[in-house]
C-alpha cells in the first residue's frame, strides 16, 4: 500500500544571487514497510526533498509546485500549525550530527521524554516508561535512560535519536545520512537496526546518502538524483545491475569493488551545475561523455523500462553499446 | 633506482597522553590515567611504496601518522629515515627530515588558509626554508607544483582565494602545498574521505602518479578498505594502538586471517545486490584507549576469542612471506607446522 507519494515536487530558494532550483520536478512512491534511498553528490536536492517533507526548509525555501501526498492526503498545502501535528505523531527525522543535536546537559531519557508528551497527551511517568520501551526497541539497556549524552559513544548517541524518531509511532522515518559520521563497524550495525526496525514496525523508510554502496544491505529501492532531478528510479537490483542513466552508471562505478578487477575508476569530469542557471537540456549533459546535440536543446522525459524503473535520458543504455 | 630501498623504519613506537584529572582526582589517585594511542608499533615503508594504515576511529591511526612526523611527541621507541635514525630533540635534523617528509591532511576546507592566495599557501614552505630568491622563482615553482597536482594551467590558480575552489580543487592545492619542496615521503590522512565520490578517484589517481612518477613513498590513512585495497602495495589493520595484521593488498582482501580483518571485510559496504550477505557485525564499539582489555586487546568483541586470548597478548608473526597477524588463532597453527 502507498504510503507516501510525491508528484512533481518543486522547491526553490530565494537567495539575492536569484533562484535556486534546488527540487526542480521530483517525483517518487514509497509504500509501507518498504525502504527508499535517495542518493546523489553534495548539492543535488536530496536533503531539499527531505526538507520539503516534513516542512524543515530554511525561510528562504518555498516548495512551489507539486503535491506531497501522505496516505492520500496533500500535505504540501498545509499551514504550518497542522504540520506540527504530523512532526513526529507521523512523519520524524534523524538527522545527520544526530550525535550533535542531543542537548549536552540534559538526561537521555529526559530528552526523549519531553517530545512524546510534546506529542502525545500523556503524563511525564508515562513517557519515561515509553523511553525505556524504545531504548530496548534500539538495543540499548533501558536503565541508562538516566545517562547524560557524553556518557554515551556516537553510535549509542545514534540509537537515541533513532528512538527519540521513533518516540511516536511514526508511519514514515527519515534518515538524512544517518551513519555518515559513524565508523564502519558501527554503520553496520545502525542500518542492520533501521532495517529491523522497519520490518517489524511496517513503517517507510528514506535514507538520504552520498554513499551508494551501502543501500544494497538496507533498501528495497533507489532513487538517484541530480542537480534537483530524478535521473534513475528502480530497485535495489534495477540500479545495480541494470542502470540506464550514465550519471547512475558513472556513480555506481566510482566504487571500488573488491569482487572485480582492481582499476582505478574514471572520475566524472566537471563539478555538479549551479542550480540558479542550470544547463538547457538534460542538465547532466556538460559532464556527461555521451552527449549529443539533442542533449542540450531537448529535456529528456522520463522513459519506462519496467514496472517501477524509470530513468531520465535520450540515450539510456547507450553505455552497454560500446564494444 | 633501487626497488625495496627502504624509506621510513618504524620501530617500537609508543605514543601516550595524559588524560587531565582534577585536582582532587589528582591528590588522591596515585595512579597516572593514561591513553595508549599508539602501543608499540613496527612499520616499514619503501620507496615508491603505497602502505595504507586502516581502522575505525579511536585505533591511533592518525596518530601513528603524526608520529611519524614528529607532529605528536613520541614516548618511546625510534624513527629511522633513509637507514638513519632521526633525532627528535635536535632541531636542526628535524627541520631537514620535514623537508623530506610532509603531510596531506583530511579537510581541505580547513588545511587551507581562507585569507590567503594559492600561490602564498602553497610557497610557504619555501619561505620558510629560504629556497626561493626571486619572485619570478618563486612563481615558477609554485606554477609547477600545482601543475603536478593536476591543476592545470598552474597560472589561472595562483591568484584564487580558497573559497574560489571547489573542493577537489582545494585537495589538490594542498597536495601541491606539500610537494612542492620534493618529498621522499608523504602521510596522507584520510585524504579523500571530505569528497564526494566523483571527484574521489581524480585525486587517488593523482596520488598513484606521484608514486609512479616521483617514487614517492606514502603512508595512506583510511577507514575503508576498499580504498586502500584499490590504492596501496601493503595494508596494515589498526586496532587500538597496535597493528593486527599487515601484508600485501591483495592478501589482505583476499586471504585475511584475523577475525578483525575479516569482520571489517564483511560488512564492507559494496555496491552489488546481497541481501543474504554472511556479515559479521561486531557488536559494541571500540574499547576506550585508557583502558586496553588484558590478553589480546580484541578478545572483548571476538567470536573466537578462548582463554589464553584473555591472559597472554598476541605477537605480530609471520604466517607466510611478508604476511603478519597477531592472533593465537594462528600461533597454535605456526607451532604446530
């Protein structure tokens, strides 16, 4: 069943230097219980859509078109008092130094605490013992509720703010680089954990990141974004092993692989465009080597290749074609 | 030129910290409180050599390089470049070995001066030496490093402030920064980690040229091992304060020994479908340096670990030509052959 689905979402900055077309058309489903990545470089919109989700955008931010669709209903109109309601109660974020974001001189479970009676018309009793519900819920011992965060490590940290996210019974989580500042081991078992989670909560899933590699464990689909578009969308398996977007084929090979052969991949040449005067066209075509003249006179459509797997470009595929 | 020529003998190094205490801690505790971020550590690194140092945050990584460089003191053991030991209290020799040895730092947002202009970030070093005369000199060889780490036309970046860059650009001049008065030997800390993966495999493969070129040696530090699998000669396995497991690249990756290596290896993230992956995740986290578990320092987070790994630490031996692991896993094995 489709939980969330966005229609052709815009999100523009207003800045002095002009408009930033940060979110330029985004669309994308997501059903219950399923896992969404949403990946690309620094500066192509992911965070922007995220933002735009639940209403975080910075005063500059407007989204100015499309539909944000929660359970069927448009919430990308609302005013802001009733998307308050929907901050955490539905719709909660992890945010990327999360670590950070707990207050340094409060209690764990206090903090915890203070959003679900924020949230929910329960006494404060009762949202402590809700805090060491969810402590368990993240793996960590309930007693240490009364633990100040720097009595914590960073992935303990983590696990609190996943259980803070998770204080209300959200329908949809968003992770914005949830384990970017966490070591290996421990982003390992952070995502092992959202994956848990997930499955026995049936809620939905975003996970923002730059880092490709590591949706393969965690989400059932992929969304690969640039410059504030949506240049592939598919599954696990569909962006993996048969992208049709040479940005998402481009991407993916910047990773090394240890199970193929050991070459050094070629960089992308050229940074990602400035989003006030995109390029005309696709505006992955100044960096893109297959670009022909359509490229930049005509913007390519979305183009279906199966059931859930679409990509955006006048020459999909066109990298299998060389030999 | 010769191959195997050794550059950088690490041996026995030791680096400790105090932790602060208050005073009444102080007064009443007799006992120091100690961090052993580098707990007795050989390493050796030849010309033209690529050896990558790996392991989570808080393994003394980025210590060890430092220590390298005399940028931490060292508390015990030595330092030998180009066969001579290096004499950290005699000023004058130090200042010779940074010549010839330099660092390449993380973020290159903030290794870069805001305020300054390429051309004076990447020319002070030779100011500080004395090595230039004129300016015209001094332009020349800045035009020249720059030009050697890939920014090319050196004379359209002499003139840029920082924040003109983008951030691969940024690395690179930094790079230029520290070749620019011709080093043997360079310790780069991490540095690809603050780049977005496009830009990424340009600076690992301006770092490969180097070595080509140049014979540059490089002590590569990373937490991810397929960075380091996909750059380096050699690889070492940190784990708090002590290397576990060093050995060709390809070993390493592919024929790993210790279950710390090979609990890093599977959960590596790959970008391949695999739902049913065999991951070990460890669980906890790295223990706190100020207090090493007793026995082999990963015996506390170790699905093998038996009773002698808590009593008796494990020695760094070798199991076959140039692979070392310091695991009783395999000493018994080694004993046995």
């Amino acid at each position: 069943m489709e939980l969330l689905k966005i229609n052709n979402l815009k999100t523009y900055f207003e800045i002095s230097a002009g408009t930033v077309k940060a979110v330029d058309g985004v669309s994308f489903s997501l059903n219950y219980g399923e896992s969404l990545g949403l990946v690309g470089e620094s500066g192509c919109g992911k965070t922007t859509t995220a933002l735009s989700i639940n209403r975080l955008l910075p005063q500059e931010g407007k989204i100015l078109g499309g539909e944000i669709l929660l359970e069927g209903r448009d919430i990308s109109k609302l005013k802001e008092s009733e998307i308050k309601k929907l901050r955490w109660n539905e719709i909660s974020m992890i945010f990327q130094g999360a670590m950070n974001a707990l207050n340094p001189v409060m209690k764990i479970g206090d903090q915890i605490a203070e959003a679900i009676v924020l949230h929910k018309k329960v006494s404060y009793k009762e949202a402590i013992k809700r805090s060491k519900e969810l402590f368990e819920l993240v793996e960590l011992e309930p007693e240490r509720i009364t633990n100040y965060p720097h009595e914590f490590s960073g992935g303990m940290k983590q696990r609190a703010m996943i259980a803070m996210a998770l204080a209300c019974d959200p329908k949809l989580i968003i992770g914005d680089e949830p384990t970017t500042a966490l070591d290996v081991m421990v982003q390992a078992q952070i995502l092992n954990l959202l994956d848990k989670l997930r499955k026995e909560l049936n809620m939905g899933i975003i996970i923002i990141t730059h880092d490709l590699s590591i949706l393969g464990e965690t989400c059932d689909k992929i969304a690969v974004m640039y410059a504030g578009k949506i240049a592939e969308f598919g599954t696990v398996e569909d962006i993996y092993n048969n992208n049709m977007h040479p940005y998402t084929n481009k991407l993916l090979s910047s990773f090394p692989n240890i199970h193929k052969e050991k070459i050094i991949p070629e960089p992308i040449e050229g940074v990602p465009p400035d989003l006030i005067n995109p390029p005309s066209g696709c505006r992955f075509h100044p960096r893109c080597p297959y670009a022909q003249d359509i490229c930049a006179k005509e913007e390519p459509m979305m183009t279906k290749v199966s059931e859930g797997h679409e990509y955006a470009c006048h020459f999909g595929g066109v990298f299998n074609e060389k030999e | 030129m010769k191959k195997n020529e050794n550059i950088v003998d690490v041996k026995g190094l030791k680096v400790q910290f105090d932790i602060k205490q208050s005073f009444l801690q102080e007064i009443f505790t007799k006992k120091r409180k100690i961090v052993k971020a580098v707990d007795g550590v050989d390493l050796k690194i030849n010309k033209g050599e690529i050896v990558s140092l790996v392991g989570e945050s808080g393994s003394g990584k980025t210590t060890l390089g430092k220590a390298i460089l005399d940028l931490v003191p060292v508390t015990e053991g030595e330092i030998l470049f180009k066969g001579k030991k290096i004499d950290f209290s005699n000023k004058k020799e130090v200042k010779k070995f940074r010549h010839k040895a330099q660092m390449i730092f993380q973020d290159p947002y903030q290794s870069l001066d805001p305020k300054s202009l390429v051309i004076d970030a990447v020319a002070e070093p030779l100011e500080i030496n004395n090595l230039v005369k004129t300016a015209e000199e001094r332009k020349e060889k800045v035009i020249k490093a720059l030009e050697d780490s890939g920014l090319a036309p050196g004379e359209n970046f002499l003139y840029r402030f920082p924040y003109e860059l983008s951030g691969g650009q940024r690395q690179r001049a930094a790079i230029a920064g520290s070749l620019i008065l011709n080093p043997d030997f360079i310790v780069a800390d991490e540095p690809v980690s603050m780049l977005d993966v496009s830009v990424r495999t340009g600076i690992l493969k301006l770092l490969l040229g180097l070595k080509e070129s140049r014979d540059l040696a490089f002590l590569f530090i990373t937490h991810d091992l397929s960075l380091a699998w996909l750059i380096s000669d050699k690889i070492a396995i940190m784990y708090l304060g002590k290397i576990v497991e060093i050995g060709e690249s390809d070993e390493i990756i592919k024929k790993s020994l210790h279950p710390y290596t090979q609990a890093l290896l599977s959960i590596m993230p790959i970008p391949e479908v695999h739902k049913n992956r065999n991951r070990k995740v460890l669980e906890g986290e790295i223990p706190n340096p100020s207090e090493i578990p007793k026995g082999c320092r990963f015996n506390t987070r170790c699905v093998h670990a038996f009773d002698k790994c808590k009593e008796v630490e494990p020695k760094l031996i070798e199991i076959k030509d140039g692979h070392f692991v310091a695991c009783h896993l395999f000493e018994e094995e080694y004993n046995g052959i």
